[in-house]
C-alpha cells in the first residue's frame, strides 16, 4: 500500500538534488494499423497515436506539479515497426517514420521509440525493410528513436545483423555530419532487449504487453550522490556494506515516489500501469551525474582499478532498493553509464582516465552498456561490429541486457570534442586500440550459438 504521507515527505526531502520523474512513457501496440497500402497504414497510425496519447502532456505535467517533482520528458513507446512494413519497401518506412515523428511533433511527445527490429534469429524481408532505412530516418526525422535486438540468451549472436549494423553506423554518421553524426544517437543495439523500458532511445512495447500501458523511468543519480556524501559526514567509521545499505533505502524512497505519479497518469488516462524503471540514469547537469557517486564513494579517478567492483556494489543496491519499494519494477532499472550524458563521465574520458577497455569492463556489471561512445569517425565498419559484438556477448552470456549506442564522429579524432546539446551533452572522442585487426572474425558472418545456460527447460 502507498502511503501518500511517507512519500511526499520523501519528495519535500529530496526536492533539492536532481531528483524527477525522467520520463512517462506511453506503450501503444501499433499491430492492427498493418496493411497493403501504406497511405493506409499512416492514417491508422496517426489517428491511433492521437486516440491514446492525445492527453498524455498534459496530465504529466498536472500531477507532476501536484506533487512537486517534474516529469522531466513525455514519451511514447509503439510495438517493432518492423511489423508494419512487411511487405513494403523503403518508401513505406520513410513515410512510416515521417508520420511517427509529425504525430509526436502535434502531441508534444519529446521522443517516440519503436522503429524496431527484432533479428536475435534472423530477419524478416520487414526487418530488412527497417534496417535499410535507418541512415534515412534518423537523419531526417527530430523524435524518432529505433532499436535493434541483435543477441539474446536463448538465440545467440546475429554477427550478420552486427556486421550488417557496423555498415549502418558510419553511413548514419555521415548523413547527420553536421551534427557530428548525431543520428546515431537514436540507435540502440541490444542483446536482451527489455519489452518494458520506457528509457529512450531503446524504448519500444513488447509482443506480452498490453494494448497500451503506462510505464514510468525514475532517476536519481544526484539524490543517491548526496546521500551517500552526507552519510559519510554526519558519521562514524563505514564500511562499504554501510554505504551501500544507504543507497539501497535512497533507491526505496525514489521508486516509491515514482510509482505514485506513474500509477495516477495511468488512471487519469485510463491504461493499466505498467512498470516503474528506477535506473541512475545521469543528465549533462553538473551534480545529476552517476560519475559522481563513484568519486563519492572514493574513487577519485573514473577509471582507476575499484570502478568495477563500485558499479557492480551500486548496481546491486539500486536494484534491490527498488524491489523493496514496488511489486513493479520492471524495464533496466540499475546503473547506466552514458558517457556523453553524464558530466563526470565525460570528463574521465576527456582527461584519459576512462578507457573504453575499461569502460566495456564496467557495463559488464551495470544495467545497460557501451552507451554514448563517441569513437573516432575514421572507425573501420568491421571495427564497430566488433564492438558491438563483444557488448553482446556480455549480455547474453551472464544472461543480462547490454546495449550499445556508438557515434563514429565525421572528422573527429580521439581526444577531438564533440557537442551534441540538451540531454544528449557532449564528450570526447574515446581512442579505440587496435581498430582495423577483427575484419576476418566478423566477416565470418553467421551467428554465435547460444551458451550452454540458456538450456533451462
């Protein structure tokens, strides 16, 4: 039961450290808008979208007001719009993706997820359709947002669809090189996708969901930091089991908080609730960043040996905080380290203390993965198919989602600034050691079985 007291108490006490609602998003199953004329299919589309999201802003930004914490972005999630172009060709995705990103523009919709493929296995002539169009669509659309499941536990690794991605990447780089190859921001490859997560730019509603759904993201990488900063002044000797006990009842307060906005935008709306994903997931803001609970916790440099074990110790915390708080969780919920969002982050990289060696090393034990890497843009495509190879294989062999979203930076050299703006921030481009010697390996093509574990009937 959610004691309405309790929480408020908790918002009024936390109001001052970066603590919001990071997003409300929208899950909306987009299935019964496929058919053979694709005029036919936007016009469904839009009229669908409308239908179901036309009030989603506003009464995100009432209840939030309400209780005093912002919902800082509103977003929709549609299922893989691979469905829709199933026996289409490019021009019905172009024309796909124009109708979500103009449908998002009138509803106020900051981003909206779901231009997804789901090839783990294979793909389906609407998934090559998909894939084909990427460097189009995300260099002509603002809000659009698309995802690529490319491993999983049970299925293994596509290294063709990997390979096929490490192509796709530098030609989307190219087309928004003006913008240091922004569109590859709003590209996720995932082993392991979640069919719940309302965090972009991986969002989309999965095939057991409900028609539509609520599903909220709570973050609180500055509340955490703050916590674990006044424990160590206000007492005695710690131990890092101290600490991460302080973290874990921080991680309570904050889902708690957020399930009550979520669960009443639900009822307001009249879908069903659906997840709350409390992940310490950073902003460019200066104090909002999960760096800087690291250096809270003592390490003084990203990067030095102890990052891991102090990702993987937080990590663990937020996750059972968050399972404590709420029958609910659902989506990464954990740690992200997206290195051109995070302050902290950015700047280890910047100053070279934060390989991207040890970078991979940390994802192994966080929620996500090698998220907003900006590599140097001169990167052999098999090079970048490599590196999202080696994500997933992290991810499916412990059985966990990873993610990867890689910029290659037109132009750009390791150490050479790049700024993006807004929530997506800036970095420096990351030296990738050893580029060009894995062409052989992932020309191979074909895919990588499935581990051993994964044979759990």
């Amino acid at each position: 039961m959610l004691r309405t007291d309790v929480i408020l108490s908790t918002i009024q006490m936390l109001q001052a450290e970066h603590l919001d609602v990071r997003t409300v998003t929208m899950g909306i199953n987009i299935s019964d808008c496929a058919g053979p004329d694709v005029t036919l299919i936007c016009r469904k589309l839009k009229q669908k979208l409308r239908a179901k999201a036309s009030r989603l802003v506003e009464t995100c930004n009432r209840i939030g007001h309400k209780y005093g914490v912002p919902v800082t972005h509103k977003r929709l999630a549609i299922s893989p719009a691979s469905v829709l172009l199933e026996g289409h060709g490019s021009q019905a995705a172009r024309q796909v993706a124009e109708t979500l990103d103009a449908a998002a523009a009138e509803l106020g919709i900051d981003l909206i997820g779901g231009f997804t493929a789901l090839v783990q296995k294979g793909m389906t002539p609407g998934d090559r359709v998909l894939l084909e169009s990427l460097p189009e669509v995300l260099s002509s659309t603002e809000r659009v947002c698309a995802s690529v499941n490319a491993a999983s536990t049970r299925a293994g690794i596509n290294i063709d669809a990997v390979r096929w991605l490490g192509e796709l990447l530098p030609q989307i780089a190219e087309r928004t090189a003006d913008r240091d190859g922004f569109g590859c921001a709003k590209l996720v490859v995932f082993a392991n996708i979640p069919e719940d997560n309302p965090f972009m730019a991986g969002a989309y509603l999965g095939a057991g969901e409900p028609e539509a759904v609520v599903n909220i993201g709570v973050s609180g990488p500055g509340v955490v930091s703050s916590a674990v900063r006044r424990r160590i002044e206000t007492s005695g000797p710690l131990t890092l089991g101290d600490l991460a006990e302080e973290i874990k009842i921080t991680a309570f307060r904050v889902a708690r908080a957020g399930e009550l906005i979520g669960r009443e935008v639900a009822a307001e709306l009249n879908v069903p609730f659906g997840i709350v994903d409390l992940s310490l997931a950073p902003t460019p803001q200066v104090g909002d960043s999960f760096g800087e609970i690291l250096k809270a916790l003592g390490i003084a440099r990203i990067g030095a040996p102890g990052s891991t074990a102090a990702v993987a110790m937080l990590n663990d915390a937020v996750k059972k905080g968050g399972m404590f708080a709420s029958s609910s969780v659902g989506g990464l919920s954990g740690a992200f380290l997206p290195v051109a969002e995070d302050a902290a982050l950015a700047d280890a990289v910047r100053q070279g203390h934060l390989s991207l060696e040890k970078l991979e090393a940390m994802t192994s034990v966080c929620s996500v993965g090698l998220d907003m890497v900006v590599i140097p843009g001169d990167t052999p495509p098999t090079t970048i198919a490599a590196l999202l190879a080696d994500e997933m294989a992290i991810g499916v062999i412990n059985n966990k989602t990873t993610a990867a979203r890689f910029i290659p930076a037109p132009g750009k050299k390791p150490g050479d600034m790049v700024e993006f703006g807004g929530l997506f921030g800036s970095a420096a481009v990351i030296e990738v050691r050893n580029s060009g010697y894995s062409g052989e390996f992932i020309e191979f093509g074909g895919r990588i079985p499935p581990p051993i574990h994964s044979l759990t009937n």
